[in-house]
C-alpha cells in the first residue's frame, strides 16, 4: 500500500506531501490543477519514463520520494515478490519500501531504493508488483487488437508460460537460421562440387614433385642437346688421348724434354713435375669423356615425355598458381573445400534434428497455451459479463476469441506467443452478433469494461490501483454505478481515482482537493490538501453544481455520500 508521496520541484509543484490511507482515495479539482502530476510523480517511482520537461522552471532537479507498506496485509502475491526481487538485486530487504526518484535538468536520473542505488529495471520490476494504473494508455489498448493477447495471458496468469514460449521460440528461430545458411552454404558447395573434385583429382594425379621442374629443365636440356653433347665427348676424348699428336701425347714429349734440360736449370724441373700433374688430370678428364659418351644413351621418347610433362607443369601453374608449391597448395585449399562440404552435411544433419526438437517443444508449448488460453478465455468471459452486469450493461455478451494460425498443412504456425490470434468482441445489445470491440463500445462503455477486467485481472496481485479519470464517457447515473464498483475494489485494495464526476467522489474513504494558485512571487503553484467531513461534503455539492455550495447542492451531496454508505 502507498504510505506517503513527496513530490519537490515536479511540473508546478514546489513542494508536496501527501499521506495516503486505505481504501477509495479520491482526488478531484479543476481542470489543469495538477491531478495529472500526481500520476506523473506516482509513475516516475513506479520506473516510468524521466523526462526533463517535468522538471520546474528554473530547477536543476525534480525528486519525487514514495513510501509503500510491504506487510502484505492485503495478501496481494505481487507485494510478497517484491522481498525476493529486491533481495536479488542486493537490495535491502525491509517491512517498508522507499523509493526515490531525482530527474536533473541534463537529463539524468537516478534511482535510490530502501537508500541504496538502483537501476531503472530493477525499479520498473518492483512497480510492476505493487501498484497497477488504469490510464488512457490502458483505455486505447482495449481498442488495440495486438493488446488483447496480452491482456488475456495475465489474466490468465500465463505470463511465465509465454515467457518460456518466447524462449523457445528464439531458440527456434536460431537453429532455423543457422540450418538456412548451412543449406545455402551446401547449394552453394554442391554447385561448386564437381569442379572441385575434378581440379583435385587433376592435381593429384599428376603426382607432383615440389622440384621436378628444375630437374626435368635440365634433362631436357642434355636430351635437346644429345648429339653435340656424344660429338663433343667423343673428339674431346681423342683429342686429349686417342688421337695422333693428341695433347698428351705432346704433353708426354713436353715432360720428357724439360726433365732433360733440368739438370741444367733446376726451375725447368719444376715446370716438368707441374706439367706431368697436369698430364694426369688431362688424361682423367679423357677419360671420363670417353666413358660419359659412352654411357650417354638416350632413351627414345624421352625427350617427348619431358616435353609433354613440362607442358603438364605450365598448364597446372598458369591455373592453379605461379609455381609447383602454390599448385601444391591450391590442392590443398580445395580438398579443404570439399572437407567443409561434408562437414556441412553433418552439420545440417544435427541442426536438423536440433530443429526437429525445437520444432516440437515449441509445438508442445504452444498447444499448452492455447489450451490455457481457451480456459482462460472462458474465465474471463464469465467474469466480464458479470462485473458489466453490475456495471449497467446486464445482457451485454463478452468473448475472447482465440483463433489459431495455421500453415498451408494445416499444422500451427507459431510465434514467440504462441499460435494464437486473440480478439475481444462484445455485443452490448440484446440480439446482436459480437463484433471487434473496438468497432462497437462507446467510450463510457469501454471505461466500464476496463473497469470490468482491472477488477477481476487485479484481484491478489498488487495491493494498489490507480484509476486516472475512469469516468470518461459515463453521465451521472452511470457514474454512481462506476463509483459503487470502485469502492467495492477498494474493500481489497487500496484504490486512487482522480475524478470529476461527484457520483464518485461520494464513495471516497479520503478525498484529496488538487488547488492552483500563485504564490508570493506570481508563480502558479499545485496543491493537494485531504479534505475533512465537511469540507468533503461542500466539495461534492460544488461538484454537482456551482462555485459555491447551495442549500440544494449540499442536500444533494449529503443524500449521495449517505447512499454511498461512507
């Protein structure tokens, strides 16, 4: 339950302090004095939106500070939530919650919660467990068909179940993305397939050899060369050797002249040993001359072999790269390729049977909820009728349709809410077909109606209801009705009703007067002060009619505040 709500510099209040008791909390006023701040500085503790323009003139800082009672005594299971939520976040846990709100002039805001710093999440949570507000938004959402499912499900109570639907589903939808891009990697691949394994197969049968080309240059060089290659060989070997006046030979003569002649020049002896060494190795390399041509016989075809090999060799670099170790790994780049192509097929093998599973839990879910939703439908249906029968819309038929969307195959088609379709028809007059509630209820009607669902969807959840002028579109019969209806809400409850209608105003347990006024410096200034007995009475008459109270007016009032049994 709301304790107290301090409000400083917000809008044009200066400074306000306000207690608040249980039951039917009733605030009236002219229009623009400033009964909307109050819902403004209420949604600002609740985590609503901080906006700067609800900063006072010439203020650097708006705050707003609310005490709330979290001894549970109306069994509402959101106040009971609210320990667990703040002992999550490392809150401190108390009997009371005081939330603090400040919103600077820059735009910042921060949030202290039994004194300690928050964040905005945390403090929308703990809103939402507390306090439920009945405002415009809420009044044009009934209009809204996208709402409706949302509406029913909490009703319902299967927010935890649409939660774990919406889970699901986001897992769903990875693994049917991740399966569409394997299977688009795999087209791909199996478009490329056949080229690959034939640029594979093409590397790989011609055996490759790292330095097969330096080696193959060379042999073909000696076989291009062959006959001059036996030629030279040959008259090489005869004409160090073999052939008459070979060198040797002279060389031999040379030797033997000079070693004759050393006995008389020692220095020609030298030249002769030099010369006989020189013998020697001249006769070797005639020698080995002689035996390289004889062993030069070269393999016929050969040279065609090479030539058809070296040609093999171009032909794999100028596709594949500039030389034979970049063909070597472009082989190994492609069996890579069509590795991952497998690889690709296992993968979507398992994201395939992920899906299957997926696909049926999600299936599973969803016939859960729709299931749950039918009930739930038929809950709410039979609560509406009979809170709109109280409400003067006896005989008016209410139902929550559920309409299951389906694929070509007639199997659901699932969301991350399900595979429903949910809309609200009514039919407010005897005979009538339900249509779109949104294409037939008037605005008092649908005030009702909100009034209706806020009054069977709140029953032990939070421990305060805000209703921001429910009265819009309802005349004064109908106003007492509505009236009734609040205070009974408020028996379980704490209920605050901005209103300007007094057939409302009648029922209040604690009636608040939201003023305007300049103060001393010619400012416009808001006030909320609680009336007392009297002042209650004179403000309904005023209410009925007037600026001031008549003797009619005030007879008027106290006939309705006596029949509202407060």
């Amino acid at each position: 339950m709301l304790l107290e709500l301090n409000i400083k510099d917000l809008a044009i209040i200066d400074e306000l302090s306000l207690e608040l008791g249980p039951g039917f909390n009733v605030f009236t006023g002219e229009t623009g004095a400033g009964k909307s701040i109050i819902i403004d500085a209420i949604d600002l503790v609740l985590g609503g939106r901080a906006s700067t323009e609800l900063v006072r003139s010439s203020k650097d800082e708006a705050r707003v500070e609310a005490l709330f009672d979290l001894s549970d005594a109306s069994g509402a299971t959101g106040v009971s939530d609210v320990a667990a939520l703040l002992s999550a976040a490392g809150l401190p846990v108390e009997e009371n919650l005081l939330i603090k709100r400040i919103v600077s002039r820059s735009g910042r805001s921060r949030i202290f919660i039994n004194g300690s710093m928050a964040n905005g999440a945390t403090l929308a949570a703990i809103g939402r467990l507390i306090i439920d507000v009945y405002g415009q938004s809420e009044h044009q959402a009934l209009t809204k068909v996208e709402e409706h499912i949302d509406m029913l499900d909490d009703f319902g109570g299967l927010l935890d179940m649409k939660e774990a639907m919406a889970d699901t589903y986001s897992r769903w939808s990875g693994a049917r993305r991740d399966l569409d891009k394997v299977q688009a990697e795999i087209k791909k691949a199996i478009e490329d397939r056949e080229l690959l394994e034939f640029q594979s197969s093409e590397i790989e049968e011609a055996a490759l050899d790292e330095g097969e080309e330096e080696e193959l240059t060379a042999e073909h060089g000696r076989l291009k060369n062959s006959e001059r290659i036996l030629k030279t060989a040959s008259d090489g070997s005869a004409m160090l050797y073999g052939a008459e006046g070979a060198v040797l030979e002279k060389l031999g003569w040379l030797v033997g002249e000079l070693k004759e002649l050393a006995r008389y020049d020692k220095q020609l002896g030298s030249l002769a040993e030099r010369l006989e060494s020189a013998s020697f190795e001249v006769e070797d390399v005639a020698t080995t001359l002689r035996d390289y041509g004889g062993a030069f016989d070269p393999e016929p075809g050969r040279l065609l072999e090479i030539e058809e090999r070296l040609d093999l060799l171009i032909k794999l670099k100028r596709k594949y790269g500039g030389t034979l170790k970049d063909v070597l790994v472009k082989k190994q780049e492609i069996d890579e390729k069509l590795l991952s192509i497998t690889d690709c097929e296992g993968r979507k093998k398992e994201l395939e049977e992920a899906l299957a599973a997926l696909t049926k839990e999600a299936a599973d879910l969803s016939g859960k909820l729709t299931r749950s939703r039918r009930k739930a439908a038929g809950e709410l249906k039979k609560g509406i009728e009979g809170e709109l029968a109280e409400l003067g819309m006896k005989g008016t038929l209410f139902e929550a349709e559920l309409e299951s969307a389906l694929k070509e195959d007639g199997t659901p088609q699932f969301t991350a809410s399900g595979s429903d379709k949910v809309r609200f028809l009514i039919a407010t007059n005897k005979g009538e077909d339900l249509k779109l509630l949104s294409k037939v209820a008037s605005g008092g009607e649908l005030s009702r109606i909100m009034l209706a669902m806020k009054g069977i969807t709140s029953v032990g959840k939070v421990a305060t209801l805000i209703f921001d002028e429910v009265d819009t579109g309802i005349g004064g019969p109908m106003s007492r009705i509505v009236g009734a209806k609040l205070k009974e809400v408020s028996a379980a409850h704490q209920t605050l009703c901005i209103t300007h209608m007094p057939q409302i105003a009648a029922f209040a347990d604690n009636h608040y007067l939201v003023e305007k006024k300049e103060n001393a410096e010619g400012r416009v200034v808001s006030s909320v002060r609680k009336l007392t007995g009297q002042e209650h009475l004179e403000r309904v008459a005023m209410m009925l009619g007037g600026e001031e109270p008549t003797g009619t007016t005030l007879k008027h009032a106290e006939e309705m505040i006596g029949a509202s049994g407060t």
